[in-house]
C-alpha cells in the first residue's frame, strides 16, 4: 500500500507537470484522470481535450445509436420518453421538449445580484464548477450516456475559454445526480438567456447571460435531443468535484500538521522518543508506523529535541499533543487515503440513469447518480479535520501557556510580559476556530430528509458533506497558520534562550571561580549551573530584571543548602550576598546583549533540524512574517508608522494572513516539499 507522503508527493508532482504542460486530455478511460489534474483544470485553468484514438467519438455515438434502436422500438425508456421522478408514470412523444422541461423545473436556485453581478456568498466556487465541468464531460465520453459529442465539445470550449456558469450554492441533495447545479451546465449549452455566467478574461471579468457569452465567444449554442439534458443533469460531477478539491487540500494539510508538530517538539523541547519506531512496531497500523517515521525524520540534526534521558527535571515524558501526535494522525491518513480511493473511483465513473450498454444491446435503469460513496470520503474528511485541528490546538495553547511551556514567556512576548500579550489574542483565536470546526464536524447524512413525491427517499447530500467539509479545511487553514505564527515565534525566544545560556554559563563559571577557588568545599558549579536553568525557567513570568534576582537567590539557597550540608566553615557564608549581588548583574548584562545580538541576527536556523529550518525560513524570509517584538511592532504604539530600524509595522493578524493565504493557494507545498526532501 502506498504511503501517504508518497502519495501527496506524487500528486505535487503531477500537478505541477500537468500546469508546465498546459494541458489535460480527457480519455474516459478507467482510472484515467487523477484529481491533482481536476485541480490543474479547476484552479488553474490548464487547457483540456479530447484524445485523438478516435474511440471517443465511436463509443459516443454507438451508445445514442443503440438507445434510438429501443425508442424505434417502443419501448419506455426513463427520462427519454417518460416524465423524471416521482411523475415517471407519465409518457410523451415530445422528447426534446422533454429534455427543455428536465433543465427548467431544476433551474430554481437563488442568486442574488444577477444579471449585472453575483453575491459569491450564494454561488458555487467557481473551481468547484470548473471541476464538475470537466468530470461531466469525462464521464459522458466514456460512451454510457447517450450524450452528443456536439454538448460535449461545448462544455470543453466553454472550460477553455474561461466560461463558467454561476450556479446556486444550495439546491442538491446528491441523490439522484447534483441535478440543480447541474441544470446550469445545461442552460450554457442551451445558451438559456436566463442563465449568467461569468466570463474571464487575460485582463477583463464579468457577468452576462449564457447567450451573450457564447455570442462573444463566437459558439453556436445546442438544442437537447433524447436524453441530453437528463445526461447532462444527472450525475455526481459537482459532488465529486468538490470532493476532489477538497481532499487535495485535506492531504496538504495532513502533511503540515506533521512538520508542525515536529516544529512544536523543537520549541517544546519534546522528546524524540515519543516517535520510536519500537512503540510503533508494538502497534503497526501503517499510519502511525508512517506518521511515527515521518516526524522522527523531520527532527534529525535538531539541537532542540531531546533524547530520552532517565534523570531529568519536570515532566519524565510529554503531553499527550507531541506524545501521541503518531497515535492521533495515523488513522486520519488512513482514512484519507480511503477517500481518495473512493472520490478518484468517482472521477472517472458513469453516473448517470439509464446506462446505455452497448455490447449488451440493452439499457439499464439505475442508481449510479447516488453519491454516498463521495458523502462517505466527505464524513471521513470532515472527521479527520477536526481531529488534526483538536492537535493543533492543543500544540498551541501548551506553547503559549507558560506553565506549561518549559520555560518560555507567557504569550511568548518578548518585552515586559505586565504590559505586551503577544499571542494571547492568537490563544483565544484558536478556541474560536476550533469551536466552529467542531460544530462543522458533525454528521451531514444524518441529516438526510425524504425527497421528490418520496421517489429520492435516501439521498446522499454528498455535495452539502463536501461544502461543509471545504469550510472546515478552511477553518483547519487558519488554525495551521496562526500555529505557525506561534511556533515560530516560540522557536525564535527558545534560540535566544540557548545563545543566552551558552554567554551566561562561562561568565557564571569564572565568577564561581573567583569567588570559591577550587580549594574551598563549595558546590560544584555543573550542579549550580543545572539549578540556575531550571530556576530560569521557572520565573518565565518575570519581567527580566526581576527574573535575574530570582534566579540568582535561588542560586544562593543552593550554595547556603549545601554548606548546611556539608558543615562548612561559617566563614564561607558570608560570600553568598556578593555572589547573588554579582550573578543578578552577571545575567542582566548578558541576557541585553543578547537580546540585542539576536534582534540584530537571529540564530534560530542553526538550533533547528534541515526540515524544520526550512519551515521557519519560509515564514521569516520568503513570507517575510517577523520575529514578533513586543508593543513596539504595534503600528498604533507612540504614533505608529515605523520605527528606528525602518521595519513597517502591522497587525499579528496581518502576518497570520500572509501564512494563511500561502497555505490555501498551495504555496506551502514548496517549502514542505523542501523539508521532505532534506529529511532524507
């Protein structure tokens, strides 16, 4: 079975040959288009055609050839020469008058803002329309429908020549086909003065009937004969192009949270042990097995991560959110890889009714438009979400809380922590987020309400599972940039606090030196050196100068504790007060020049694994996201505009946006695919 991160690696790699190439050629044949071509086509406009063979055109046409044979002979055909649904009772010779009916009874949505514009908020996304353009016309030429090649040929000119008809969002319930949107589809082709459409240009976009368009576009529009617009309408292609959109950006995510939660070991000093391949083997579901290898290889070369070490301070092991991060994603891959097997099925299926068999010389009346197959990856989808966004969340909120952070400030501010709350706001943000993703997790299908005279009596709802699982990517999006804001922010103070240590320890060292040579029984300063780190850390809450006196008083109990201990001559006492005097100056000094050092240059990279550091680059360099430093990067603190070092200042929610919207348009797949590589 393939693995996950080969799989997204493949998909990449596909789309990005298939957006070089400029081109995708529509076969019909099984398993032949993948959905990282769907994404080249609905995204990104990539040109579409037809294959040469010439099979195309034989199978199109022998399949209406075979269905005029069984209308000449009388026989009754579903939708053909009989009324749709529930009324399927009824008979009539009109059949192309017929076909006329199916699209307009089914163009009933609501759109507001038409003709001259449209709300979006009540329009399908127009990748999502593109999509299922594109799989209609995949599906029809696989010679089952009895659909023209004429229609077809249009609907491709129309992807090609960025034509798109705006559709209403709501409507299907995906039972017997997404017949709503796809009656859209149909108006185009029919050229229906009715239907807008939105046009694009290089330069130009705008809004105008289906006939208007294709006037300007110089294509005749079509008029529906036995069984068109029935071909047209039903079948699963919105759905599933939804779906496939969907679950690409689903995998991307599942990738991410990985890395993330690699970053959020470094900037929690986790263990690598959580990833041992052993506690996997004791357990060999092949997600966590895989989940497990892929993170331990993100941390190799990490000088942040730790090794298991059976005499440490705090926490012998980590919290659930890194501990179990293998455990938690594993099974979400597994069903994402399922879905992706079930929606590629339905990529490259005929789903409509009837199916025209052509070496059986015969029709078949059937369900093939039910969509549960596509609500299913959606449930799955959804379900995995919300659990990647429940780790992400708890990631989070452990690094901000300074509790439980080991030792980094709270809200990871980096100026006085009484008056700057860095990523508070970012904390609150993300219970919101994942509240709403929550809500958004629940079951669709189980929603499922009877339908149409009580003919569609089970439907899929495959189209509405697969919104509310696009909005739930969305909210998972948003949640994976404000935690890369944070874990960037947090890696950047756990640098500063190492560059800290190592100037602190040496000058530290020398003053134990000077102030108990080696001849005296005082405490060995590697003993010392361990209490003053952990005491650091647990005065994280301190504004720095009030810090510095803890620690060094907490040093001194040290010393005071151990010539208790060792009945030392009384004499020595006396020494502690200018050894507490001279450590609190010793820090103050150099945590400032540290900090000033680091603002100048930060030495992050250096502390981080290749892959993570690749990350973290990203942020800092090519999304150009910096090091958050307190009220003085606030634009409206003293005046606002910009400060002494000419860096512009904005909003935390701004440069949360900037990650944001490199993760959504795909633009993070270059660094991840960066990180993948070097890991190896």
């Amino acid at each position: 079975m393939m693995r996950h991160l080969e799989h997204v690696q493949r998909a990449w790699s596909l789309l990005e040959k298939t957006r070089e190439t400029e081109s995708v050629i529509l076969s019909g044949d099984q398993n032949s288009l993948e959905p990282a071509q769907l994404v080249a086509v609905a995204r990104f406009s990539v040109i579409v055609s037809l294959s040469k063979s010439g099979s195309i055109e034989k199978r199109v046409q022998e399949s209406i050839d075979t269905l005029n044979i069984h209308l000449n002979n009388g026989e009754d055909i579903y939708g053909v020469n009989t009324g749709c649904g529930g009324n399927a009772n009824k008979r009539t010779k009109k059949l192309k008058i017929l076909q006329q009916g199916f699209l307009q009874h089914h163009q009933a949505g609501i759109l507001p803002g038409l003709p001259q514009s449209h709300d979006r908020a009540y329009a399908l996304p127009e990748d999502v329309t593109r999509g299922a353009i594109l799989l209609r016309c995949n599906s029809l030429i696989r010679g089952h429908s009895a659909v023209g090649m004429d229609k077809i040929e249009l609907l491709i000119q129309a992807l090609n020549k960025g034509i798109t008809p705006i559709i209403p969002l709501r409507g299907s319930i995906s039972a017997s086909g997404d017949l709503s949107p796809l009656s859209y589809v149909g108006g185009l082709l029919e050229g229906n003065t009715g239907i807008s459409v939105q046009v694009k240009g290089e330069t130009l976009e705008a809004v105008m009937s289906a006939a208007d368009a294709l006037r300007q576009a110089d294509i005749a529009p079509v008029t529906m004969d036995a069984k068109e617009a029935l071909g047209i309408m039903n079948g699963t292609a919105p759905s599933a192009a939804a779906a496939a959109l969907v679950l690409h950006d689903a995998h991307n995510l599942g990738v991410l949270v990985q890395l993330l939660t690699a970053m959020a070991t470094e900037a929690l000093q986790g263990s690598l042990d959580n990833y041992h391949d052993f506690i996997s083997q004791c357990r060999p579901h092949p997600g966590q097995i895989e989940v497990a290898d892929n993170i331990r290889s993100f941390l190799i070369g990490s000088h942040l991560s730790t090794k298991m070490n059976v005499k440490q301070q705090g926490l012998v092991q980590d919290r659930y959110a890194l501990r179990t991060a293998p455990q938690w994603i594993g099974p979400l891959l597994e069903d994402l890889m399922l879905a992706d097997r079930q929606v590629t099925t339905e990529l490259n299926s005929s789903t409509d009714n009837p199916l025209i068999d052509v070496a059986g010389d015969r029709f078949h009346h059937g369900g093939n438009f039910q969509a549960a197959s596509v609500s299913s990856a959606m449930e799955k989808t959804k379900t995995a979400i919300v659990m990647l966004g429940r780790l992400v969340a708890s990631q989070c909120q452990e690094i901000i809380n300074p509790i439980l952070n080991k030792g980094l400030p709270p809200n990871l501010c980096f100026d006085d922590p009484s008056l700057s709350f860095t990523c508070k706001g970012v904390d609150i943000n993300m219970s919101a987020y994942l509240s709403e993703l929550a809500y958004l997790g629940n079951s669709v299908v189980s929603h499922m309400q009877v339908a149409e005279m009580n003919n569609q009596s089970v439907n899929s709802l495959a189209l509405v599972a697969a919104r509310y699982t696009a909005n739930s990517v969305d909210i998972l999006t948003m949640m994976c940039a404000a935690h890369f804001y944070v874990l960037c922010q947090a890696l950047d103070l756990r640098a500063l606090n190492q560059d800290f240590f190592d100037i602190a320890k040496p000058h530290l060292s020398a003053l134990h030196k000077k102030i108990w040579p080696k001849t005296d029984r005082a405490v060995a300063f590697d003993d010392l050196w361990m209490g003053i780190t952990d005491s650091w850390h647990r005065h994280n809450q301190s504004e720095t100068e009030s810090r510095c006196e803890e620690v060094a008083r907490d040093s001194a109990h040290l010393i005071f504790d151990h010539y208790t201990r060792t009945d030392t001559d009384p004499s020595s006492y006396a020494l502690i007060p200018k050894w507490t005097t001279d450590v609190t100056l010793t820090l103050i000094e150099d945590h400032q020049n540290t900090s000033k050092q680091f603002l100048a240059c930060q030495s992050t990279p250096k502390y981080l694994a290749p892959a993570t550091r690749e990350m973290h680059i990203w942020i800092r360099h090519a999304l150009q996201v910096p090091f958050h430093r307190g009220l003085v990067d606030h634009p409206g603190f003293l005046g606002g505009g910009v400060d002494d070092s000419r860096r512009e200042k904005e909003t935390i929610g701004t440069n949360i946006t900037k990650i944001y919207m490199a993760i959504a348009d795909g633009r993070a797949t270059i660094p991840m695919s960066k990180a993948i590589q070097v890991m190896h």
